[in-house]
C-alpha cells in the first residue's frame, strides 16, 4: 500500500511547530511611583521566569513609559513615540504577568492607563498577576484587574503569587528571606500561565479568535 501524505497533516504541521515555541511571557512592572518597591519584586519573579525553558521574557516598566491620561485616535508625535516603547512589547506577547502593588484597596492608575490605550493586544491571550502590598498582599489589586481584563477577551489565572508586607520579606540584595512558599506558588502560577498561553496560541493558529 503506498503511503499518502493527508491534507490534514500537512496543515498541521506548521501548528505543530508553532506549539513548540516557547511562549513569549511580557511581564509589566505597574508601579512607576518615585521611591517604588516594585523592582524588587520584579527582579525576583524574572528569575524565576528566565529559569523556564518553556517561556521566553520581555518587560514593559511602566516606570519607563509615559502616557497621557487622555486617550486620543490621532496622539501627538510624542504620545506614538510612548506608545512606540509599549505596543509593541504587548502585541508580541502570548501572555503577560502584570505585578501589582495595591494602591487604596486596589490597583494603581498607571496600569489603568496602559491598559485602556489598548484593545486588541491583551484579546485572547492568558493574564496572570503577582501582587503585593500591605496586610492584604495586592489581593484586593488583583480581584479588581480580573474584570477589567476579562472585558479585554483576556483569560485569568486563578491562582497568584503575592506578597504580604512585602517590604519586611525581601533583603538587601532583593533575596526573599524563606523563598520555599514563593518558588512553589511561582511554579503553580506560570505552569498555569505555560498551558494557557499554549492551548490559547495553538487554537488562534487553528481558528482566529471569535470567528
Ligand atoms: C498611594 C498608596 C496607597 C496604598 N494603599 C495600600 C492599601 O490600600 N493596602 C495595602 O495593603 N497597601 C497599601 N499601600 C502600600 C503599598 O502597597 C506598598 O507600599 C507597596 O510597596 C507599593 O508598591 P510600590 O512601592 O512599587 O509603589 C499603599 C501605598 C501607596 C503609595
């Protein structure tokens, strides 16, 4: 019997091979207040990211972007060189990892921004956050972005890593002082992040999204 090579196979192919490309993870850095803990925080969880052979990084530091409050369909020359330092970064990204601090009992105005100026950068694409922050760790930050972002078309991940008191747990070299609970919370929330990102461009490489 001779071998045949079926139509279905052959447009699956480059799938396959698309499915095994690391997912390129975008972390954003969301406080961009003058004396802010938030690198430390970052720092630590980019460690953990880059150890991942399954996950490729990239960060936008909203410390290091600025945009106006007002939206605009026509931005200034200034406004598209900010944008320039940030849309792409998003609209390359499978999934993100947005760390938040909590602000007033939720999520801080620079990540609204960066949000809003967006649309179809965060559609169909995994979200998963890292908080901290007082008493609360970022919790109530981070309930407060879920549906904002599930009206982004947006997946959230269920389970987070954040930190409670955050500045009491860090030393000076921005090591955690008992990482054992962190690392393992780490873990369960990028493998969360891994599959996700994985099933949701494997399925927009299949079938567009919403079509
Ligand atoms: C304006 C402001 C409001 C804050 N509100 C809260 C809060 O409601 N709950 C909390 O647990 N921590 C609160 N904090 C503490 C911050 O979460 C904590 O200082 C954190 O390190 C801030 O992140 P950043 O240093 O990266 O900006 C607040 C801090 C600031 C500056």
């Amino acid at each position: 019997m001779t071998e045949t090579t079926s139509p279905q196979f052959l447009s699956a192919a480059p799938a396959a091979r698309e499915a095994e490309k690391p997912l390129h993870v975008v972390v954003i850095v969301g406080s961009n207040r003058e004396g802010r803990f938030g690198p430390i925080v970052a720092e630590w969880l980019l460690a953990r990211v880059r150890e991942r052979p399954d996950l490729s990084v990239d960060v936008v530091d909203l410390a290091e972007v600025d945009l106006p409050t007002s939206l605009s369909f026509s931005p200034s020359a200034a406004v598209a060189a900010e944008l320039a330092k940030v849309t792409p970064k998003l609209a390359a990204a499978d999934a993100f990892i947005v760390l938040t601090p909590e602000y007033n009992h939720s999520y801080p105005a620079s990540l609204k921004n960066v949000i809003d100026w967006h649309k179809a950068e965060w559609e169909a694409k995994p979200v998963a956050f890292v908080s901290y922050g007082g008493l609360s760790g970022g919790l109530r930050a981070v309930e407060h972005l879920r549906p904002v972002f599930a009206e982004l078309h947006t997946v959230t991940i269920r389970d987070t890593v954040s930190f409670h008191n955050a500045g009491a747990l860090f030393d000076d070299a921005g090591n955690h002082h008992d990482p054992t609970g962190p690392d393992a919370a780490a873990k369960t929330l990028l493998d969360q992040l891994s599959w996700w990102g994985w099933a949701l461009r494997s399925a927009k490489a299949a079938r567009p999204y919403g079509s």
